[in-house]
C-alpha cells in the first residue's frame, strides 16, 4: 500500500456518522473513496453544495455542478446548493464536523502551514484559512517528510493558515495529537518504530508508555463500473 | 420595464480602470460572453474582484491572458500560472483574501455594513494593517466592505424584466455581487417570459439588475 492509501484509510476512520465533511484538494479527497457509501455521511464542497458525489458516469456532465476544483460532479439524494456565503457560514459558523487538509508544516503547538511559500509558490489560501478557523475538527493528511526534512518542526518557517491547533496530524508513519502539553505520539503506522517516527520529526514528541498500532479502514468493495479515480463515492 | 441591452453596448459602457466584481467559482457561473466582449473590446486597467482567475484560457483567465487586468481582490491563483506570473512580474497586482472574507466583504457591501468581524485570518498575514478587536474574549478582524463600479453576473435564467434564477454550483458569488455594484449587467442561459420563474425562486430580484444582456439570434 503506497503511502498516501495509508494515510487516507486511516483518516477515514475519523469520518462518523451524520458528519458533515470538506475534503481539501489533493490527497485529502482520496479520503472519500474509503468511507462506505452507505455511512450517511455529507460531503461539503466550497463552492457551494452539501451532498456531493462522483459523477455517476461519463456523458452526465453539467457545466453548473463541480467541485472546488471545477471538475464535474453528481450530487446525492438530498444533495443542496447555495451561495458562497452561505457555504462559508456553514464552515465559520461552526457547522461543519470535520474538515481534512494537506499540509506543508505543523509545529509544535498544532499551527499548520499550508498555504503559500514566501517567493516561490503563492496559490493563495482560498477557503483554507476559514476551514482552519472555523471546522469544529481539522485534520491534517500530509507525508511525514518532504525531501528528506521533516514537515513536523519545533515552529513554522513558513506562513501559518491560523493560530488554531489542528486536532490530529496523520502522516505514513504516524498519528499524532496536538495537545496544551505538546505534540503526543498517539499510534504507530505498521511496521515503524518510535525511534524512527523521532528520528523523522524535527519537533519534539510526548511518547506515552503504550503506542497502539494505526488501525486503517479496510478498502471497500468496489463496483466494478467504479473507477478508483471516482471521488466522493460511488452513486 | 425592458432592460435587455446588446453585448456590445453593455461593454461598451464599461471605462478603462473601472472595477467589475465577476460571478464564478473556476469559471462555473461566470459569464462567458460578458468575458469574451471584454477581451474583444480590449479594456484597460481593470479592477477585477472574483474568487479565482480559473485557468489561462478560461473565464477571467483570458482577462488575465489578455492583460486587461491591473489589480484583482481574489482567494487563489494557484490554478493559473499566468496570473502567478504576471504577479511576480510585478504587472499585476494581487490581494488575496480568504475566500469566506470575500464573500462577507462582497456582502457588507451590498448590504450597507461597515464591514464584519471575522475569526479567520487572526495571527496570520492576513491581519497586517487590519484592526482587530475582542468579542466576548475572542479576536476576530475588521474586514471592510468592497464595492464596485459594475458587475458581471451569470444566472441559469432571466426573465424580460431581470429576475434570475441560479443552478447548482453556478450560484456561488452572483448573488452577493448583485447586491455591491454600481451597474449590474446580467447574462442568461435563458430568457423566459415573467411568471416562469415564480417569486419564490427568484434568487436575485429584477430590481439589481440594470442590464440584461440580449441572446443573439441563431441562425441556420
């Protein structure tokens, strides 16, 4: 199992029932393809809509319904639309149970970092620094490393998206909480040691006595006319 | 009262520097032949306020292919290397907003507040030059209204006298940008005959709009 899989089947034990959920771009979205479709669980895209799904096949495409990222999407049985206002009350106002994002850095107090990289790539932040502030969970899906150097560090060099503390950090190695006392080591990716998930992280970790295992959800069966490339789930 | 207006002349009424907010998310509700006259008019020193600039080659990405454009208020250029480009360039003024803080910017504009208070942004870069101020123990940012002299708006349909109706994700900022233009000019997927769109789904009310923009007859 490649990393990111790993990362993402663990995320998605995160996902509870009734859960309203915003998925960042990129590996967070493949989060979406490990929750079982029938979790009642509601997807949220910034753009405007509760309840969005996989487009049910090639051919069924509206230019008026896409994701954040303008692909073309279908949307649930339920599934409602409204304006960006409205979507972002949904995200400030304390509505929305959880969001998952990528992340660039997170330091040792939980601050993440994951918008712009002074001089060298400025996308901007768009919803990112409102989900930050306002999901009632955050979760960070990100490598434990980039390039060799840990993304986990003692203080962001990089830009912070909010001051709030992210709830959970999880990465191919590890979980790991961001806690007043500090960064706790909470589980252990299959086959890593505690001294290895140390060795990669540059801040400093409370390792409790016992660190359990990461339990990953199992992938679930696939209809065959389900593409793995379908996010959100299939209809 | 008939507001239709030929493309052409709803452009033409637009002054080089002029700010226009523009409807869209990745250019999904933004109008494309508002978007096309633009180019073909070769306006100047625009003020563009819009979520994003899509891609090049695609809604406000050809504005920004065509360098009409001097300064956008918007949440994320990550989706256009050109407007990046163009930033680094330093030909293209860029301020970035979270996307939640342009919508409530939009917003207080077109509903006459002097501007919100938001939690996002606090202890970021965000909050450079902006006051900030304690609520029941909680900081939260002075975000100010914005305004602009038009607006492009794109509604699934209008009816002759400008109430329009917005589909799925097309909605997103149109509705907000109706409220905080000067001069707002709508285009339709459709044009129906009043009464089609009844008053409850009326999304944005005939009174904001000031220019319908015309179909153009399809011949053959």
């Amino acid at each position: 199992m490649d990393e990111k899989t790993l990362i993402a089947r663990r995320v998605a034990l995160e996902l509870k029932e009734g859960d309203l959920v915003n998925l960042g771009i990129g590996l967070p979205t493949l989060v979406a393809a490990f929750v079982p479709k029938d979790a009642d669980i509601f997807f949220q895209s910034e753009n405007g809509i509760i309840g969005m799904l996989a487009l049910p096949e090639e051919g069924l495409e509206t230019e008026d319904l896409t994701d954040a990222g303008g692909s073309p999407i279908g949307a649930l049985a339920g599934a409602a639309t409204f304006d960006s206002a409205m979507s972002f009350g949904l995200i400030r106002g304390g509505h929305l149970d959880l969001t998952v994002l990528g992340g660039l850095q997170v330091d040792q107090k939980g601050r993440l970092a994951n918008w712009m990289i002074p001089g060298r790539m400025v996308p901007g932040m768009g919803g990112a620094m409102d989900l930050v502030s306002g999901a009632k969970r955050v979760i960070v899906a990100m490598t434990h490393t980039a390039k060799g150097k840990s993304k986990i560090v003692r203080q962001c060099a990089l830009p912070v998206t909010s001051v709030r503390p992210v709830s959970l950090i999880v990465t191919e190695m590890a979980v790991i909480e961001p806690t007043a006392q500090g960064l706790v080591l909470r589980e252990l990716a299959p086959g890593v040691t505690v001294a290895a998930v140390q060795q990669a992280t540059e801040a400093e970790l409370i390792i409790p006595e016992h660190v359990p295992d990461m339990p990953v959800v199992e992938p679930p069966p696939r209809p065959a006319d389900c593409p793995s490339t379908q996010r959100y789930g299939c209809a | 009262m008939r507001k239709t207006i030929k493309l052409a002349e709803a452009v033409a009424r637009i002054p080089d520097g002029a700010s226009i907010m523009i409807g869209g998310f990745m250019a999904v509700g933004t109008p494309p032949r508002l978007i096309d006259e633009t180019v073909r008019q070769g306006k100047k020193d625009l003020i563009i306020i819009a979520n994003d600039t899509a891609r090049p080659g695609v809604g406000i990405g050809k504005l920004i292919d065509a360098k009409l454009v001097s300064k956008i208020i918007t949440s994320h250029i990550g989706t256009n290397p050109e407007t990046q480009r163009q930033m680094l360039a330093g030909e293209i003024e860029v301020e970035l907003v979270p996307q939640g803080t342009l919508a409530e910017r939009i917003r207080a504009g077109g509903y006459g507040l002097g501007g919100v208070l938001t939690p996002t942004g606090t202890g970021t870069l965000v909050e450079d030059n902006k006051q900030i101020l304690e609520i029941d123990g909680r900081a939260f940012l002075l975000e100010k209204p914005l305004k602009a002299d038009f607006a492009y708006l794109y509604a699934k349909q209008a009816d002759y006298i400008g109430n329009l109706a917005y589909a799925l994700t097309s909605r997103n900022f149109n509705p907000l940008m109706a409220m905080a233009a000067q001069e707002v000019m709508a285009e339709a997927q459709d044009i129906v005959p009043v009464g089609v769109i009844s008053p409850d789904a009326v999304m944005t009310p005939a009174v904001l709009v000031d220019h319908l923009i015309s179909k153009e007859r399809r011949r053959g």
